[in-house]
C-alpha cells in the first residue's frame, strides 16, 4: 500500500518503528511474515495468512463469531492495523484525514519462481528508489532480519534459506539485483 496522493507515510525515523509495533500488535497473529519493506511513502510485505485453527489460539474469541464474520477477520485485522497507525499519526502531527490509499493491494502467489523474485523485489526496493545505495544496508527491510543483524519481525529464516538452497544462495540471489 502507499500514501494517500503518494504522500509519505513516515516522516521520521521513529515512524518506521512505530509501524513495525503496529504491525507485530495486528498482522503477526494472523499471518506469517515472509519478505516486508517500508519506504516513505509506501510499503510491502509478503505474508501467507495462518489457518484458523492458528489465528484461534491468539485470538480464541472469533470461535463465538458467526461464520461470516470468521472469514472477514482477516481483512478486519489488517483495517484495523492501518487505521490504527493512522489515527496514531493524525494525532502525533496534527493533521485530519486518510493516511494510506484505500485498500491494501494483494496478490496471490502460487508459483515458487515469483515467491523468490518477491523477495528480491521487496528487499531491493530501498535501492531502486534511491533512498540508499546499496540494499543491503537498509534499516526497515527484512534482509537484515534474514542475515541475523535484526530481530523486530519475526520470520522463518530457517524455511526460507531452505527454500533458497542456504544462506549463501539466499544472499548471492539478492546479489543478481541489477
């Protein structure tokens, strides 16, 4: 998602934090954190939403939901992430109105060969956008997460690397960015 009118999102450092709290409060019980990437005035991740019986155990009360209001649980979750930020940020800076466009954009992903080339597209965005100059070295993705030099979202390093043959495939992959 971005910015509403492509306006930033995050305005200082802290910005970025906050939103990773958010996201680990909202988003991390439902769903499996792959690949995620925040830029200014937008972000991605690639998360597989958990089952249900996953989602119970953090928030057993949706067991008393109706069964449509089950399946809409998601979608709530995430509603509920980014309104939340908004309002946050609305707050802090004195400003009214919408923060992010509409809703969140997703896509499904069914075939290994795009799952990997998400990887490399979320991780390189910093650099694509000319925010730093090498990748690598930016603060609010998940490649330094995978590389062990960050630990505020959690992931599972281990499926991954085994996906990607290893660690130094992982990274030699990411290397390829052209």
């Amino acid at each position: 998602n971005r910015g509403a009118n492509r306006c930033d999102i995050f305005y200082e450092k802290k910005n970025y934090y906050f939103f990773l709290q958010k996201y680990i409060k909202y988003i991390q019980p439902i769903a499996i954190t792959y690949a995620y990437c925040l830029i200014p005035n937008h972000f991605h991740f690639l998360v597989k939403i958990k089952t249900f019986d996953e989602i119970t155990k953090f928030f057993p009360a949706i067991l008393d939901l109706d069964w449509e209001k089950q399946n809409k649980f998601v979608s709530y979750q995430f509603s509920k992430f980014g309104i939340s930020y908004t309002k946050s940020m609305n707050k802090v800076y004195k400003r009214t109105g919408t923060l992010l466009e509409a809703r969140l954009q997703r896509k499904r992903v069914e075939e290994e060969s795009y799952f990997k080339n998400l990887f490399k597209y979320i991780h390189t965005n910093p650099e694509k956008h000319g925010l730093i100059h090498d990748f690598q070295n930016y603060d609010f993705s998940s490649y330094k997460i995978y590389l062990g030099k960050l630990n505020n979202v959690k992931i599972p390093r281990k499926e991954i690397f085994d996906l990607f043959g290893g660690m130094r495939y992982f990274i030699n992959f990411h290397d390829s960015f052209s």
